[in-house]
C-alpha cells in the first residue's frame, strides 16, 4: 500500500515521488497535505530546517518537479545580494510558463519594484490560477541583506495579493531567522537526520546490475560500520561507497571466495577503509588517483594528504605556533617548567607524577590551554626573540580559521582566549622536520 496519498495529484505521480524520496515520506505527506489542491491558497511561508544532508533540498526539487507544479528555485549563497536574488526570481517566474519566450530582465533595485514587476508577470503568465511556490535554499543568507528583505519574503502573499507560498530552507534553527521588530512566523517543519537504517537503505538502492543486491547491502552495511561515526553525510557516504566497492569485489573476481564469504570480503577491503578514513571530506586526491593508489597496494603514507603538504603552505611563526599548541595541549602545565627552562633545577619525580604519567597523553586527547601559556613555549622553541605584534596574533586566528587550532569557550575579556590543538602527531612531524 503506497504511504503517500493525495486526492489532488495522479496516484502514478505519488507512487514514482515515494520512490525518489526514500524514508522522507512523512515529510513529503505533510507538505503535501499543507500545500493542498493546486487552485488553493496555501500558507504564506514555510520554513525547513535540518542538518546538513538531510535531504531538504533534494525533496523540495523533487517534490515539485515530480508533481509538475509552479515554482521558483534560487540559492541564495549564489544570489548573494538581493538585486541579484530579486531578479533571479523574476528571471526563473518568466521562464515558468512555456507559452510564450521570456522577456528581457527588468532592473529590479527596491522591494516595491519587485512586488510591482512580480504581479505583473503573475498575470502575464496566466499562473493566478495556481500556487506559485517560490523556494530560497541556503536562507540564512538573507540576514545578510537589507533588515526588510526577510519580513517582506514572509508576507509576500500578503504584499502581491496573490497564490504564492514562500518555502525557506536553511541548517540553522528559525530562532536566529526572527528579526528584532515583529514578523510573520512561517510555519516551521523539521528534517531529522538521517539514521544508520535509512542510510543502509538509501545506499542499497545504488547497487550495480552485475551483483546481487544483498551483496551490495552487505558491502554497504560493512561501509556504515566503519564510517557512521565519523561521517553522517550522505553525499560523502554515497562518494565513498562508489569508490571502494572495486576494492571490495576482488575477491569475487578473481575467484577466492563468493559472495557469502563475508570475513574474507571484510579481511580484503578493511586495510583499504582505513585509509580511506585519512580523507574523509577532505577530497584531496582524485577519483583516479585514489583507485591507482589501491590498484598498486600503496601504504597510508604515500597519500600526499593534508597531512603530508599543508605544512609547506603555512607562514615561518604559524608552523612554530602550530608546534607550540600541539605541546601545551599533550603536555601538563607542570612539566613546561622542566622542558622549556635551562635552568630549572632538580625536580622531584613524586609518586603522584609517576602514576598519571604511566598513561599516554594522546590516549587521553588534546587539553585546552590559554593563550599567555601558547606564547610562552612559542618564544621558548624559537631561536631568535619574537616581538607579540599583530602579525603573530593574526597568524593564531588563522590557524583557528584552517580549523588546526580551535577556540574553546566564549573569548573572555577577563580570563583570555583557551585554545585546543586539533593535529594529529604526524602532522606536527611533518613541520618539525
């Protein structure tokens, strides 16, 4: 029995959008009852939010493409001014009916001249029947615009008199959307992540022809036990279950085991995850690259990684401060005294010191340090005297900015700024030499 059901929209049309739109249904259910039957006025504005990857977009694109219904689509982190955004609109609102070939662009400077130009080209384009929907991706860049540009899009249906619902889809909660003086509240609807079960179950659809699909869900369930903790992006997922899958079926290709050999398919592919891990995100090398390097069985080290080049791009001080954080952060306020002074004296080894120092600081993580700390080992570790000018303090701020370092807690007038290391002993390595 379809989940999806509307008595609005051909039942071939909702079963084909249930396909597209796996473990979103309930979503797709709900926009579907608010957005009603064509010819009806839906709710000014609706707001959808969600982490990263969680499939906002995807279903918006798909749900009004798939229906065939009257829309506008504009990211605004692309529009980024809001003549570009208002005009991007009006560009796409002209293109929506085939009837007849757009005109040329209007300039469109205020909001008046948007709404005015807006009307106009409703009627045009015959399309006061139906609901427009007019959908901005990426809407947290609206704050960034005029202080008006937010509650107007809010009231648009209101402003233009007309069949519009604005649909605002962003990562960030609309708390931090709501303007100081009064608006409209959209009505706000809420995309979960995706769980491990729905990403096994999306990732299995992808299975190639030659191989059976419990094979492939097999190979996707051993993916998701290595990575789900680390990587919840289904894109990346899908990136790398493509890429290793290769890897996967030598077994079965060269004739060593079949399909049901679970523990030999996992003994082949699992030094290969690994290193896999190395570059999750990160996309340093390419497709090809990434397959010639398992094609020639190369080690972990021979991947030319952030871990092996970044140090060669970063500035004289930033390498030392690098150098020096990754110290404060391994090492306990109390042996600075013993590493970094000549002339410390003779320091007694107390029982208390011997028993925490049987365990290995980097088991235990990086520790948050303060900035006068950071400082102190950095003019230590450096030969020549170093002056705290600007140019030492930028440098910290971007290495916090590459994320190498991280700030933690709020900037405290009063106690300073704590910082953490976040590189791993290699990469401290790497600069070192």
């Amino acid at each position: 029995m379809p989940n999806l059901e509307h008595p609005s929209y051909p039942a071939a049309a909702l079963l084909q959008l249930e396909s597209l739109v796996p473990c979103r249904e309930s979503q797709v259910s709900l926009l579907l009852s608010i957005f009603g039957e064509r010819q009806q006025f839906s709710f000014p504005s609706i707001f959808i939010y969600g982490h990263t990857s969680s499939g906002k977009t995807y279903v918006m694109q798909t749900l009004l493409n798939t229906l065939q219904l009257p829309h506008v689509f504009v990211n605004c982190a692309e529009c980024f001014t809001s003549r570009l955004l208002l005009e991007e609109i009006l560009i796409q609102l002209q293109s929506c009916s085939s009837e007849t070939e757009p005109t040329s662009p209007v300039p469109c400077d205020t909001f008046n001249d948007f709404v005015r130009l807006f009307k106009q080209t409703l009627v045009s384009r015959e399309l006061q029947d139906e609901t427009l929907y007019v959908v901005l991706d990426r809407a947290e860049q609206l704050r960034e615009m005029e202080a008006n540009i937010l509650p107007a899009f809010l009231r648009l249906q209101e402003l233009t008199d007309s069949n519009v619902t604005v649909v605002l889809l962003s990562e960030i909660v609309w708390e931090l959307f709501r303007p100081n003086v009064g608006c409209f509240d959209p009505l706000t609807l809420y995309f979960p992540d995706y769980s491990i079960g729905h990403l096994q179950k999306i990732l299995s659809q992808n299975h190639p022809p030659e191989y059976t699909a419990d094979f492939y869900a097999a190979y996707i369930n051993i993916l998701l036990g290595v990575f789900y903790m680390v990587c919840r992006d289904l894109k990346e997922l899908r990136h790398l279950a493509a890429l290793n899958f290769s890897k996967y079926c030598e077994p079965v290709v060269r004739g060593e085991a079949n399909e049901r050999d679970t523990r030999k398919l996992w003994k082949n592919i699992e030094p290969h995850l690994k290193k896999a891990m190395q570059t999750v995100y990160l996309r340093e090398i390419s497709s090809s690259q990434w397959e010639r390097l398992q094609h020639d069985d190369g080690e972990p080290g021979q991947l030319k990684g952030l871990s092996a080049h970044t140090h060669v791009e970063l500035p004289y001080y930033s390498k030392f401060l690098l150098i020096a954080a990754y110290l404060a952060s391994y090492n306990p306020v109390r042996t600075d005294k013993r590493f970094f002074l000549k002339h410390h004296g003779k320091i007694k080894k107390t029982n208390f010191m011997k028993k925490h120092e049987k365990t290995s600081n980097h088991l235990l993580g990086p520790k948050p340090f303060p900035l006068d700390r950071l400082l102190a080992i950095l003019y230590s570790i450096v030969d020549k005297r170093v002056a705290p000018t600007a140019n030492i303090f930028s440098q910290i701020t971007s290495l916090v900015t590459l994320q190498l370092l991280s700030m933690v807690g709020q900037n405290d007038q009063l106690e300073g700024p704590r910082y953490k290391c976040t590189v791993s002993l290699d990469f401290i390595r790497a600069i070192a030499r």
